[in-house]
C-alpha cells in the first residue's frame, strides 16, 4: 500500500508499471496528480518548466516508495515537448496516461478596477488561450501518439468551472478552459474511431481550489483572510469551503483506471456543489 497527498492509503497495483506523464507537475495540483499516480504504482514523468521544481516533486515521490523522473519541459514549445517525450521514452517506455495539468491565468488578462474590459492586453489574452489550449493540444499530440499505436491509453484535461459558468473577470481564463472542454469532447471521438476504443480522453473540472494563479484573487495577501471575491465563493459553495489538491484525487484514480473504461468525452465537476446551486 502507499499513499495519496491527504496520507489515505491506495492500492499501488492499481497501475502498476503503467507510464504516467503530468505536465504542470511541480504546481499545487499538478504535483498532486503526480503523488495520487506514482500512489498507485504508475512511473511518472513529472514535467514543467523548471527542472529544479520538478526534481523536488518527484524527490518527494521517491522517497514515498514510488518511481518519479523530473523532465524540463515548455509545452508552449512543440520542440521542447518532443524532446521530453524522447526522455520519458528513454527512461520508462511508452506512456500510457497524460494529465495535462500545465495552465493558469494571468493578471494581465483579468479585469479589476484598474483594468477594464477594454484595456485588456491581447498579448496576454493570448498567451493564456496558448497556454491551457495550445499546450494541452500540443501535449495530446506529441504523447498521444504512443496510445495510437497501441490503441490504449488515457488522457486527462484540467479544465475548469469557469469553462461552463463564465465568471467574472477572468475572461481569457474562462474563455481558454471553454475550449478545452471542447477538445476534449472532439479527441475523445476522434481517438476512439480513428485508432481504438481503448483510448479515453476525459476533462477533470475543479471548482475554486487555492492556487498561485488565483491567491491574489480569492485572499487577502496580509491578513490571509479571503477577499470579498473568495467570500462570495465559499458563500456559492454548498460545502461551504476552497478546494485542496486532495479532493482530486480519487477522481483522478477513476478517470485513469480501467475500471472507467467506458467512461470518454466527460467533463467530470468537482466543485463542492458550486455548479450546481443557483445562488437561493
């Protein structure tokens, strides 16, 4: 038995051998699906920007018992992207599962009071849309390819509430998250008929988790309070609290276990209740 992030223990045969790829891997939830994977016995690859990050993760992984690699990657970069995949192969084989955690806003792309709608950076607009779609597209070509020659394999998007409940200010986020959701649905179809049906593509899709993207929204960087913006969250949360990383965690484990395996082109909520409470 090993563990996931919260300590809660997980069958480590549940994938065992299986390779793992999580882009965004040293973030808040990146590193969390990373944990929650190698938790059940897959090798993960553990991808970001900054090796450094990386290593620290995938440390933590090792020293739990499981089998992790750091791998810089950029996956706004399709060469950077080919050449960690040539990593992971070297190292692990062909890769049977992808979480393309890699994504985030950016402050410039997010209205305020001091920034308008209309004064909105489209340099930043398009580095968010490039970042979570571009990138998650990207990855799903590159990586995909392994599960196309073997009609097997598991993809997971992370998606957003904001994709399905455009909210305030950060539309380029919300607009970004909405393709995904799209794609995903589009790749699931066209996976399954163009190369198997064993090959899944699904959407995780987080309420309000507290992250470095968001924490200058939803709190109050001197007092740690939340902010009247993460108040009225809470207050639209039936459960009445933020989300951790280890909330996704067995969803996770769903999504990427065969016992899913009819289970493609889902956008799966887990939002506390948030999507579905109106507000009275």
């Amino acid at each position: 038995m090993s563990a996931r992030p919260d300590g809660a223990p997980v069958e480590r045969a549940r994938l065992a051998g299986t390779v793992a790829v999580v882009t965004g891997g040293s973030g808040g939830l990146g590193s969390g699906f990373a944990e929650t994977l190698a938790g059940a016995g897959a090798k993960v690859a553990v991808m970001g920007r900054h090796l450094e990050s990386c290593e620290r993760v995938a440390e933590r992984i090792r020293q739990r018992g499981g089998d992790a690699t750091a791998v810089a990657c950029d996956v706004m970069e399709r060469a950077s992207l080919e050449r960690a995949a040539l990593a992971v192969h070297e190292r692990y084989g062909k890769v049977g599962i992808l979480v393309n955690g890699a994504g985030g806003n950016d402050p410039q792309a997010t209205t305020s009071e001091q920034r308008s709608f209309f004064d909105l950076d489209p340099d930043a607009l398009r580095r968010v849309v490039d970042l979570n779609l571009v990138g998650t597209l990207q990855a799903c070509q590159v990586f995909g390819r392994d599960m196309a020659d073997r009609d097997e394999g598991v993809i997971i998007n992370i998606s957003s509430m904001a994709s399905e409940r455009p909210l305030t200010r950060v539309v380029g986020y919300a607009a970004a998250k909405a393709a995904v959701n799209n794609f995903t649905r589009w790749l699931a179809v066209h996976m399954a008929q163009s190369y198997g049906p064993g090959i899944r593509v699904n959407a995780l899709a987080p309420g309000f988790f507290l992250t470095q993207q968001n924490q200058y929204l939803m709190m109050d960087v001197e007092s740690g309070e939340l902010t009247p913006r993460g108040a009225t969250v809470v207050g639209h949360t039936p459960m009445a609290r933020l989300g951790a990383a280890q909330d996704l965690a067995s969803t996770l484990l769903w999504l990427a276990d065969p016992a899913s395996g009819f289970v493609t082109g889902a956008i799966v909520p887990v939002d506390g209740g948030f999507s579905a409470f109106s507000g009275v």
